[in-house]
C-alpha cells in the first residue's frame, strides 16, 4: 500500500515538472515570436533609402559643408562621420539649428549661422537628421 502511493507520488511529481517544462518552453518561445515581430518597423523606417537620399540633398543645398566635412568632403575642421553613433537623432536636430538647449554649447557666431537652419521646412530637417543619423 505505501509503495503504491510512492509510486503514485513520484508519477504525480513527474507530471508537474512534465508540464512545466512544457509551459516554460512555450513561453519562452512566445517570447522570441513577439520580439521578432516587432522589430523591423524602426529599423524599416531608419534605413529607409528614399529620406536618406532626400536629407544628403538637403546637407548639400544647406551649406552645412562649409563648416562640416562628411568623407573627407567639406570643411575638415568639424568632421561629421560617425555622428549617428554618438549623438541620438534629437541631439543631432538641436546641434543642427542651435536649439536654445543646446546653443550655449556652441561659439555665438557659430550658434547665430546655425539658427538660420530653424527656417528649413520640417519635413526638410527631418530627412537632414534621418541621413546624418545613417553616418555610424
Ligand atoms: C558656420 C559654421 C557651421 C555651419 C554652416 C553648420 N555647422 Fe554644424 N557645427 C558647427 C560647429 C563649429 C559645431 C561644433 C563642433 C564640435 O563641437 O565638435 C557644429 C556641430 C554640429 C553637430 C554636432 C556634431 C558633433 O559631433 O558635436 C551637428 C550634427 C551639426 N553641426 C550639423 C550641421 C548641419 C546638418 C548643418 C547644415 C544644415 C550645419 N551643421 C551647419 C558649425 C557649423
């Protein structure tokens, strides 16, 4: 009688860690579903070539390459390579048009040049912060 209700404990035990194990690798691959779901839309529109091409556009027609070299094109003294790996896309934004944030952080006559940038169209400086944030 004892051994049969040892025997049934220890089938009863097996069970539980059966069905545990079960559930826990569910979720874990739940987990792994939902995190590769969601995650190409921001690295879709990042990347996207098309603003890219537009902001390289607007660098060019803004003269940003009088004081700014990309590639070694333009001004050497204020290389910009690399800034989307050190900047995030708002501190490029405020470096970019002297945003009162930012603006005591650069020479006034620097910060006075950099405010006329505050005139360019939105959707203009968007595409200028979505090109320099591709330069990693
Ligand atoms: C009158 C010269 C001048 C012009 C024109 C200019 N900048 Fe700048 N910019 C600077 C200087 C100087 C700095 C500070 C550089 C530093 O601190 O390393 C700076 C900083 C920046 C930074 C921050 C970079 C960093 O590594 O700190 C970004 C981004 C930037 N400028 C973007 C632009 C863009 C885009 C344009 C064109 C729309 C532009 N700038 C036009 C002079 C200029």
């Amino acid at each position: 009688m004892r051994e049969a209700l040892a025997r049934l404990l220890a089938l009863a035990t097996g069970l539980v860690v059966l069905v545990a194990a079960v559930a826990f690798a569910g979720f874990q691959n739940a987990g792994t579903t939902t995190a590769v779901a969601a995650e190409p839309p921001p690295v879709a529109a990042e990347a996207d070539p098309a603003r890219i091409e537009r902001g390289r556009a607007v660098y060019a027609d803004a003269g940003c390459a009088g004081c700014h070299a990309i590639a070694g094109e333009g001004n050497p003294r204020n290389p910009l390579d690399g800034v989307g790996g050190r900047m995030t896309p708002e501190e490029i934004r405020q470096y970019t048009i002297a945003d009162p944030a930012i603006a005591d952080d650069l020479a006034p006559r620097v910060a006075a040049a950099k405010k006329e940038f505050q005139k360019l169209p939105a959707d203009d400086l968007d595409a200028l912060v979505a090109y320099l944030s591709s330069l990693e």
